[in-house]
C-alpha cells in the first residue's frame, strides 16, 4: 500500500477474510506503528 492508504474497516476485514473481529482488531493493532487514525474518516498509512 502507498502513503495515505485507506485501510479497510475492521468489520470489512471480518467480513471480507472471515475470521473473528478481535483477529482483525489484532491484525490492525500490529499496523498501529505505520498508520494513522483520523476520527470519522478511518485508518491510513502514514507517509515514510
């Protein structure tokens, strides 16, 4: 993925790859270091 990215949802991981929401929520939490959360928009990956 690029810089400035649009991570999928977590209930889009769920659904897209089937597994339990907290594999997603795990998952996510492993990108926190190279993503961004922006309130009411989602999660992107931060630029280099």
């Amino acid at each position: 993925m690029t810089a400035g990215a649009r991570l999928p949802s977590e209930a889009a991981l769920v659904e897209q790859h089937r597994v339990a929401r907290g594999t997603a929520r795990q998952a996510l939490a492993a990108l926190r270091d190279v993503t961004v959360s922006v309130q009411g928009k989602g999660r992107f990956v931060k630029p280099r």
